[in-house]
C-alpha cells in the first residue's frame, strides 16, 4: 500500500473517519463510542488506539462552561420554575455530552494518529 498522507484531523473528527483516509467510519456503529476494528477502506488496524480518559476530562470542562452558563443565563433572564431545568437541562446536557464525546475522542485519535503518539517505554526494546 502506498504511503498517503494523512487526512485533516478536524475534518475527520467531525465525520467520524479513520485518520489515515478519512473514508472509512471510526465507530462501531452511529450511536455509540465503540471504535471500529480498523478502516474498511485502507485497513488501518485500530488496534494503536488509547485515548483513556481525554475525552471525558475535555467535556466535562467543556460541558460544564456550556451548560451551567446556559443555564444561568435562562434562570436570570426568565426566571422558570425549577421543573423546566429539570426537563430542559437533563435531556440537552446528555446530547451534548454524547455528540461531544464522539468529536474529541475523534480528534484524540487522529492527533495521536498524526504524531505517532504510543505507549511510553524506558530505554531501548
């Protein structure tokens, strides 16, 4: 297989493609953080993959900046009952946290696609 570079990192991420081709899917499935097995067009093993806790750590920051200002912003400008938070925050906090997911641990992979990002190791193997 010829050597090609690599695709943009944001453009797959937001598509949900394989770093390497941005063709082929990255997730199992379109409503799940499962990861592929590898590409299905230029067979990148998926195998290298170990974004741990990145994701998580980013939305949460990104999650609690959004929503809590939203939030604030609602409860200052209109003043609802604490049910409508219930009923509103609820439901748009887990979509976000599910789409955001999705994007940053995309993006993790491709950055650790693109700079070869591996396990640690001391000395030579």
């Amino acid at each position: 297989m010829s050597a090609q570079p690599p695709a943009p990192i944001l453009e797959a991420a937001l598509k949900g493609r394989c770093p390497r081709c941005s063709q082929g899917p990255l997730f199992a499935g379109p409503l799940t953080l499962a990861l592929s097995p590898r590409c299905s067009r230029c067979d990148l093993d998926y195998g290298f993959i170990d974004t741990g806790d990145g994701p998580a750590v980013f939305a949460i920051l990104l999650l609690g900046v959004l929503v809590l200002g939203a939030a604030l912003l609602v409860e200052f400008k209109l003043g609802p009952p604490a049910w409508v938070h219930v009923v509103l925050w609820g439901p748009v906090t887990v979509t976000l946290a599910f789409g955001l997911l999705r994007l940053l641990k995309a993006t993790l992979v491709g950055l650790q696609f693109r700079h070869k990002a591996g396990e640690g190791r001391f000395g030579q193997d």
